[in-house]
C-alpha cells in the first residue's frame, strides 16, 4: 500500500528517520511498490511491499 504522507509510515521508519529522510524514504517506497507490482519483477518469494521496503532502505 502506497504511503500518501510521513505519518502513515511504519513506526519503524517514523521514530528514526529525520523529516527529510521520511519524504525520501517514502517517495521511494511508493515507486518501488508501483515498480514491482509484477511477481515476475520480483526476486524471490518476497512480497511487493517486502520488496518496497526493502529499495527503500527500511531501517
């Protein structure tokens, strides 16, 4: 699920990313799970939003 702003965010990524790394942090996620909406783009048996979180750098 795209993340329309910061505070949708997963605690994890709320509580330790400053505000700036928030907006990348999900601008990223949310291209990465457009990206990989395809199974067959995917590497592995990962979910797409695994998948987002991961090219996102989840901390």
């Amino acid at each position: 699920m795209p993340y329309n702003n910061n505070k949708d965010l997963p605690n994890s990524v709320k509580n330790h990313l400053p505000s700036h790394a928030k907006d990348v942090y999900r601008e990223a996620f949310n291209h990465a799970f457009e990206q990989y909406k395809d199974a067959d783009k995917r590497r592995g048996n990962d979910s797409r939003e695994t998948v987002a979180h991961k090219v996102a750098g989840r901390p």
